[in-house]
C-alpha cells in the first residue's frame, strides 16, 4: 500500500520508495523519509496529502504519495 491509501493520524512504517529519480530519492532522505522510518498522514488533500515525518510535517503531492510504499 502507499501512502495515498493510508488512513489519517494512524503511523505507519515506509518499506520503501517507489521511483528510479536519484534526486527525488535524495530530497526525500534529506527530510528523514526513507525505508524504516516512521511517517504518519496527518491529513489527505485533493493535491496530495500532508505527512508528518520526525518532527516535521510536509505537503507532499499525489506523485510523491504514490512513489512511498507502506
């Protein structure tokens, strides 16, 4: 499951990223979001959803959300 089908405020563990796109996957280990690390959806919008990783929380897009695999 990724995270587009994740329900809101539950945490769950990334298992892995989904993309072949070296500096996404870069980005996203510069905000703490790779495989093991905990991420909760705090809540869905139309555009992507807003995840909280660590201690911070990040407006992600459909794209994105698709790419973290749960």
């Amino acid at each position: 499951m990724n995270l587009k089908g994740a329900k809101e405020g539950k945490e769950y563990i990334i298992k892995e990223i989904n993309t072949d796109d070296e500096e996404l996957n870069a980005f996203l280990f510069s905000l703490g979001c790779y495989s093991g690390e905990a991420i909760t959806v705090v809540a869905h919008r139309r555009g992507g959803c807003t995840v909280s990783i660590k201690d911070g929380r990040y407006n992600i897009d459909t794209q994105l959300a698709e790419a973290i695999i749960i």
